[in-house]
C-alpha cells in the first residue's frame, strides 16, 4: 500500500473523485471545529478540559461533512438540532 504523502498531484486527480456536499452540491468546504469535553477526573487536571476535533463544512451551507464525523458526534448534533444547539463552532 502507497503512503497518501508520497502521491503525486497527478496520480491523485486520476484516482480520486471530487468530494460534494450532499445538501447543495458545493465542491468547496472551509475548516471548524467540534469541541468534545473531557471530565477533571479523566485528564487528572484541575479543570475539564476541550478537546478540538478539526470538521470540514460547506462554504456555502454550512453543512459539515458527516462521513468524516464519529457516530457519536453525528448523534449528538442530531438530537441538538432540535434545540438549536450545535456543536459545530466555526472560526
């Protein structure tokens, strides 16, 4: 198996298809972030502490790219959509 490093630019086009989103068909995305929180009592540090997990989302709708999500988190943005409450934080 190759290592993705060692690929040329060309090699890649060839092979490769172009990622789209799913709710507009945008072919470009922008980089955010998805905060995952860790109690006091599992890092041994005074306070919790935030975890960033980089996420990719469309540059026109905002719609993150779930494939590249943990279930657990598509989960979680689920239920919290109802509330309006979002865990996607973009910079």
């Amino acid at each position: 198996m190759t290592d993705v490093n060692q690929l040329d630019s060309v090699t890649i086009m060839q092979n490769s298809t172009q990622e789209i989103c799913k709710n507009c068909g945008s072919k470009f995305f922008t980089q955010a972030f998805a905060f995952r929180r860790l109690p006091k009592l599992i890092t041994g540090t005074p306070k919790d502490q935030l975890v960033p997990m980089p996420v990719f989302k469309c540059a026109d709708c905002g719609e993150p790219i779930s494939d590249m999500l943990p279930e657990e988190e598509i989960q979680e943005n689920v239920k919290n959509e109802d509330k309006g409450d979002g865990k996607i934080i973009t910079l």
